[in-house]
C-alpha cells in the first residue's frame, strides 16, 4: 500500500463466543495503529452494541435493522459494506470470518477461523446443524478461493486454506492473542465459586457443547478416574450447546456414568468467572478435536492451568507441550493422564509453570500488529 487508503472492517458476521472475542481484543488497537495512510474504520450492528464491548471508540459506524433472516442478512451486509466503501473511497475490506461480501475494485481480506465445516463428517450432528456445516463448507471454499488475502489463525488453518486451493502467497498465519487474567483475592474467589455451586477441588472441562468437543470422552474419563480415586475431586462443565442430538448423547453418558452426582454442568459462563474456572481448577481436560485457533487452549495457559489434552491438531501446535497429551477418543488414557497429574503435585506445579510461559507467545498485541501489516501490505 504505497498511498493513502481507508480500511474497513466488516464485523457484522461477528455475533458470538470467538468471534467477539476476537473483534473485542483486537479492533481496539487496529484503530489505535490507524494513520493517514491506513485509516481504520469499523461497520458494526446495534444489536452487537452491548456484546462487542467497543463504546466509545471512534470512527465506528453503528447500523440498524440488520434481518434476522440469514440469506437476507448476507444481502444487507453486502449493501452496506459496498455503501461505506464508496462513501469512504476505501481500498481494503477485512472481514474476520471466513465469508464475507467481496467487492470489486478493493482488496479483500477474510480469515478461516472455523475447522468444523471441513471436518464435521466424522460425527452425528442434528439435521440442521449438518445442512449449516454443509453450506458453511462450500461458501468458505468458495469466499477464500476468490479472496485477496486470507488470515488464518494457525498452522493448521493455513494448511486447510491451501488445501481448498488458496495460493501460499495469499496466505498470512496471526495466532490470537492470550488474556491477562488477574489473581483476585482467595476469599472472594471462594465465595464466587460457592456461588456457582462448586466446593472443593474441581476438575474443568470447557467450550460449546457440539459433537466435535468429545465431552463424553471426559464425562466416561472421570467416570473411571472415581473408581480408581474414591475421593476424585468433582467435574465441572462450562458452555452451552444447541444441539439436540448431541445433548441426548452427553446426557446417557452422564447416566451411565455413576457419578452423576459429582458432575456439575455451569451453561455459558462470562469471561471473567472463566478466568476464576481456569485459575481454580486442579486440572483441564480438553477433548477437542476440531479447532483452528483455540481460545479454551490460550485461556488455559494464561490462567496457569495443569493441562491434559488430546493430540488432535492444531493442539500441539498452540500448547507447545506444555501439556500432557493422550490420544484422541482414548477414553483409558485420558483417564490415565487425568490420574498422572492428579497424582503428582510436582508435575502439576511443572505444567502450570509452563503453560504460564508458553502463554507469552500469543499476544494481542503482536496480533494487532501482524493483522495490521497483512492489511497494508499490497
């Protein structure tokens, strides 16, 4: 970009979990890295206004009467993303998703933030999730093909973008950022925990509850741990899910697991109270098996948290080994890192040492600024 330009970011797609994480850690020092040469200016929706967290910021053009309707939402936001690029004469449109509106006569720049639509065959979703996953898949496909440049959010995700066809050198690899999760004092903390229904030691497990997420490898993992330890500290659930099937199925493994009793589901819990799960916990078991960059991993570390994780990509890639891996689907030994950790408060003391460390290398900052160069340089 040897002139002056603006850049629009487009973050009407941005509704939910990662996304607006993402737009609420990142946005904010784009603006701050705008200059006459690349002046940032951002496209957002009333209905995002007390999710997004960007009050008070300037240069941001806040819309109404986007439609509930997903076809007629994708017609609007290209109405009013043409309308601003002409209105500001702009050069660049980021969206941070991996389809957005693609003008002619600017540069386009999306990112593959979202594995489930390439990788979702491996497992029993609701019909209308699978119609979504199957949509999703080749609008992506087809959205990064055709754009100019294409952020992914790991090596994992790069990967997948070349496999669909996108050119290597369209291609810019920017981790997400890690958070600063503060130490509060112990008794409030306490009292906070109580609240949630939590008393005493707690293994966590996290994330929205859909078929890729293996909770029911956790759920039978801990159901073995409890017949190895009788006094197994309790498990705790954090996310929601919306479906159905894949409830029905969680649920079953949760009966027949026989310690019903010890499980405690929380539903969606704010970011916060996440930080106090992550700082709390004696360990997090993390199942996944789909992710491209993800922020249960990044969060866990920053929170110094002792970590097993399944070997699925891009896992070892983010934790860098400062987790204990078992094998993905490997019920026994899941149970049996759960067991090792547990068991060991040296190695405990260890991997939270480490994952305090490896947090360290995913900084928002360092996001903002290798976005804001994928940005301008043309």
């Amino acid at each position: 970009m040897s002139h002056s330009t603006a850049v629009i970011i487009n973050c009407l797609s941005s509704q939910s979990g990662g996304a607006l994480n993402y737009v609420r850690n990142v946005v904010p020092r784009l603006l701050d890295r705008s200059s006459r040469k690349c002046e940032i200016h951002v496209l957002a929706s009333n209905e995002q206004r007390s999710k997004i967290g960007l009050d008070g910021l300037s240069r941001i053009s806040w819309l109404n009467g986007r439609p509930s309707n997903p076809y007629l939402r994708q017609a609007w936001d290209f109405v009013q993303v043409r309308r601003m690029v002409r209105s500001l004469r702009a050069g660049v449109v980021f969206t941070p998703y991996q389809i957005g509106p693609l003008l002619s006569g600017v540069k386009n720049v999306l990112m593959l933030r979202n594995m489930e639509p390439f990788l979702c065959s491996r497992y029993e979703y609701s019909w209308r999730s699978s119609i979504r996953n199957h949509i999703l898949m080749k609008a992506t496909a087809r959205s990064l093909v055709n754009a100019d440049r294409v952020i992914a959010v790991s090596s994992f995700a790069a990967a997948q973008a070349e496999a669909l066809g996108v050119g290597v050198e369209k291609i810019r690899r920017v981790y997400h950022g890690s958070p600063d999760y503060m130490v509060g004092d112990a008794v409030v903390e306490q009292r906070a925990l109580a609240s949630l229904g939590i008393d005493g030691d707690f293994i966590l497990t996290c994330g929205s509850l859909l078929p890729y997420r293996r909770l029911e490898d956790v759920v039978a993992a801990y159901g073995r741990l409890c017949e190895t330890i009788s006094d197994a500290p309790s498990l705790v659930v954090a996310g929601s899910g919306n479906d159905k099937r894949y409830g029905a199925v969680v649920a079953q493994v949760v009966s027949q697991s026989g310690v019903r009793d010890r499980i405690r589901f929380l539903g969606h819990v704010p970011w916060d109270v996440m930080g106090l799960l992550y700082r709390r916990s004696v360990l997090v078991a993390i199942a996944t098996e789909i992710e491209a960059c993800p922020n249960i991993a990044i969060e866990a570390m920053a929170a110094g948290s002792a970590i097993v994780a399944a070997d699925c990509p891009p896992l070892p890639e983010i934790f860098g080994g400062c987790a204990l891996a078992f094998k993905a689907r490997d019920v026994d030994g899941l149970r049996d890192a759960m067991l090792r950790v547990l068991n060991s408060p040296v190695l405990r003391t260890e991997q939270q040492s480490r994952a305090r460390v490896r947090a360290n290398e995913f900084c928002w900052e360092r996001c903002a600024d290798q976005t804001m160069e994928a940005l301008r340089s043309w």
